[in-house]
C-alpha cells in the first residue's frame, strides 16, 4: 500500500470516526442528561455538549497534525 492511499484511509477513518463521535454526544448523550428527573439537568447537559465538543475539536486537530506529518513523510 502506498503512503498516498494510507493517508487516505487513515482521514477517512478518522473523519468517520469524528461523525459518529458528534451524533452519539449530541442525539444521544446530551438529549439522555436533559431527559434525567435531577435537579440541575440543564446545566449538565451544557456541560456534557461543551466538554464533547472541545474533545472532538482536540481529536480534530489531532487528525489533522497527523495527516500533515504523514503526507510529508515524517515518521515523528
């Protein structure tokens, strides 16, 4: 396999990953939170979706700075 195809599979992969990581916190994690009888659900659904996302976006820049490395070449 080449590194071109490699790279290629490899952001596909995460890009897909990435997804399916924004539809299970979004129409999964935070809708479950809002919907549990304690007080104060609101504020941890917020916080559930803030926390999420800022992974995702770190997972994002991840996969990027990978992707960047790989199609140059660099091993580290």
């Amino acid at each position: 396999m080449t590194r071109d195809l490699k790279v290629s599979l490899g952001i596909a992969a995460g890009v897909a990953g990435l997804v399916i990581g924004f539809l299970i916190l979004f129409r999964g994690l935070v809708p479950m939170v809002l919907s549990a009888r304690i007080s104060g659900s609101l504020p941890l659904a917020i916080a559930a979706g803030v926390a999420g996302a800022l992974l995702l976006a770190a997972l994002a820049a991840l996969l990027w700075k990978w992707a960047a490395r790989a199609a140059r070449g660099e091993t580290r």
